[in-house]
C-alpha cells in the first residue's frame, strides 16, 4: 500500500509575511578624517588670495604694503643681482650653527636631568629660570660679553633653541614607564645600554616635538639678532630697506622668513612621521 502524497492547503501554500531586516545606524566619525593631500597649502594660499584681491582692489596702500606681483618683481630683481642669495646664505649658516649647538646642549642637559635626580636638581632649576627670561632680553649682556660679532648672534640663536629641547626631552624621559628601567636590570644592561635601548626611543617623541618649536625658536632670534649692527643677512636687508622705505623688499624678506620656518617644520614632522610610524594618532 502506497503512501499517499502530502496534500497542500491552501493555507499552508500561502507565503508568510515578509520581513524587512533594519538598517544599521550609520556611525558617526568622531576623528579629523583622512590627511587632506597639500592641506598645508590651503591656509597660505588663501592668505595670498586675500591679500592680492585687496591690493587689485585699492583697499591696501601700496605704501604700506606692497602688492605681491610687486613683491615677486622684487624678489627676481634681487636674485638676478645676487643679494638674495648671499644674505640667504649666511642667515642660514647662522640659524643652523645655532640649532646645532642649542639641539646639543638641549639633548645632553635633558639625558642628564633625567637619568639622575642629582642632574635633575641641579639642571631643572637654572633651566626653568631661562626658560622665563627670554633669550632676546639678554642681547644687551651678551653684547658686553662676545661683542657684536658671529658668536653673539649664534650664541643668542643656540639660547633659543636649547630651552624647548631639554623641556620636552626632558618631559619625554619622565614618562619612561619605570618597569622598563626594572627590566633593563634584570637582564643586566649595561647604562650605556640603557640609555640606547630604552631611554633613547623613549624620549623620542618628546625631543622631536620639542625640535618644531626648536626649528621656530631659531628663526624668531634670527629675525633679531640680524638687526643688531649685522652688515649681511635678511634681516638686514630688511632693516636697511626700512631705512629707505623699500616696503617690497622688507615683504621679500618677511616671505623668505616664513618659507624657512614652513620648510623646516615640514621637514622635522616628515622625520617624526617617519621614526614614529609604529604610532596610530589622529594626524593619521
């Protein structure tokens, strides 16, 4: 006997009603979002647009500020005659002596502060005490006691420099995890080895951030100490265009300054991009 063949009601061949699954909640990005390619540029760039819209305007005077096709005429007379080159040339040898030996002096007084409390106590204190003073009231003391020469502008740069080094290289050693330091013992590192295996990288993100303000640091003591019986440079240059009211080439030098201090910080961050690529920040 056969059996019989399952029979389909017409309420079972009914289908079942549909369900429409939910959407999910789009989630919100709380971070900066991706590097803009050349966002840099954008705030520059829109400065210039400003700038040359209210000069074609009228809206600025070209005797108080020169328009910037003036500036750019300017600045190709002064290359084409050299001038640019020359005091470009030493105001660089002048900033990079002085970022070399304030970098120096920085790093070595910060390695010492912080790997001894004895260094520390006798580093921190005067440190903190320059820190206050700007490097720009000690000019007149410096020129009592180097003259106006190359070694009072380098010395004053170096002054500027070392500050933000040792403040944040110091800073970065402090944060050193301490249980690093009793690892390092019990495997029996030697201090040299301590100090390149552990305190080094450590430090590092400190003494590079402490290298941008550094970068800027030496610039802004250039811009002075130029104008002090200086007989090349761009900041004299400029102090003897005002001399003259030459409004253009003080603009060239002021555009020579700030490509200096935007190149150098490109060029540091580049660095700390590099050395630091094992770390997820929202500067992506």
């Amino acid at each position: 006997m056969s059996a019989e063949a399952p029979t389909l009601t017409k309420a079972s061949a009914r289908p079942g009603p549909v369900v429409h699954a939910r959407p999910k909640p789009r989630r919100r990005r709380l971070g900066p979002g991706k590097p803009v390619p050349y966002g840099w540029a954008i705030g520059p760039l829109l400065l210039l647009a400003l700038w040359s819209a209210g000069s074609a305007a009228g809206f600025i005077d070209a005797r108080n500020l020169s328009a910037p096709w003036t500036v750019v005429s300017t600045a190709g007379d002064l290359i084409a005659e050299g001038r640019l080159q020359s005091n470009l040339a030493t105001s660089a040898e002048r900033a990079l002596l002085g970022l070399l030996f304030g970098t120096a002096a920085g790093l070595a007084l910060a390695i010492a502060a912080g790997l001894s409390r004895i260094g520390e106590g006798i580093i921190d204190g005067p440190v903190q005490i320059k820190r206050a003073i700007p490097s720009l009231a000690l000019i007149p003391l410096l020129i009592l006691w180097f003259g106006i020469g190359e070694s009072m502008k380098v010395i004053t740069i170096a002054l500027g420099v070392f500050v933000p080094v040792y403040i944040h290289t110091h800073n970065g050693l402090r944060t050193i995890d301490g249980r690093y330091a009793e690892l390092a013992e019990t495997v029996g590192l030697s201090r040299t080895g301590f100090v390149r295996h552990v305190v080094l990288p450590g430090a590092l993100p400190g003494f590079l951030l402490g290298m941008r303000f550094a970068v800027t640091a030496a610039w802004l003591s250039l811009v002075v100490v130029e104008q002090v019986n200086a007989t090349s440079g761009i900041g004299y240059m400029m102090e003897l265009a005002r001399t003259y009211g030459q409004t253009d080439i003080i603009i060239v030098g002021l555009v020579v300054y700030g490509l200096l201090g935007l190149i150098s910080d490109a060029l540091v961050r580049l660095v700390e991009r590099k050395a630091l690529s094992w770390r997820r920040t929202l500067a992506g």
